[in-house]
C-alpha cells in the first residue's frame, strides 16, 4: 500500500503563446502539462539547492588570497 502524500494545487497564469509552447514541450515528452510544469520546477529547484551547496563546498574549503598580494606574485613588486 502507498502511503499517502500531502499534496498542494497551485495556479500559474501565463500568456497564452506560453502555454502553448509548454503544451508542445509537455506532447513531446509525452506526458501532461502538470505533469511537466511540476517536473520543470523542481529541477530547477534541485539545480539551485546544488549550486549554493557547491557554493558552500568552495567557500569553506578554499584559501581566499588578496588581491595585493597574487599581483605582487605574479608581477613581482
């Protein structure tokens, strides 16, 4: 048996050509429009999680070097 998941209906307004191509994207893929909206955005959100976590990543496990001092490296003073 499934368990039950808690689900919430949303409603996106949208210029009609828009849709359209939505609609086409969605056919192609041969599922429904909610269906590939739903898809579509949580993607998206996915991305966005794994971008500030690779941010995060960067930023505790790099040194940050001055300015001053990689051009003192680099052109000698």
């Amino acid at each position: 048996m499934r368990a039950k998941i808690k689900t919430t209906t949303t409603t996106i307004r949208m210029p009609e050509d828009e849709y359209k191509d939505v609609k086409e994207l969605a056919e192609f893929e041969g599922v429904t429009v909610s269906k590939y909206m739903r898809h579509v955005i949580i993607e998206r959100v996915n991305d966005t999680k794994d971008y500030e976590e690779g941010m995060k990543v960067l930023e505790q496990n790099n040194e940050q070097i001055p300015r001053e001092e990689v051009l003192r490296e680099v052109l000698g003073d």
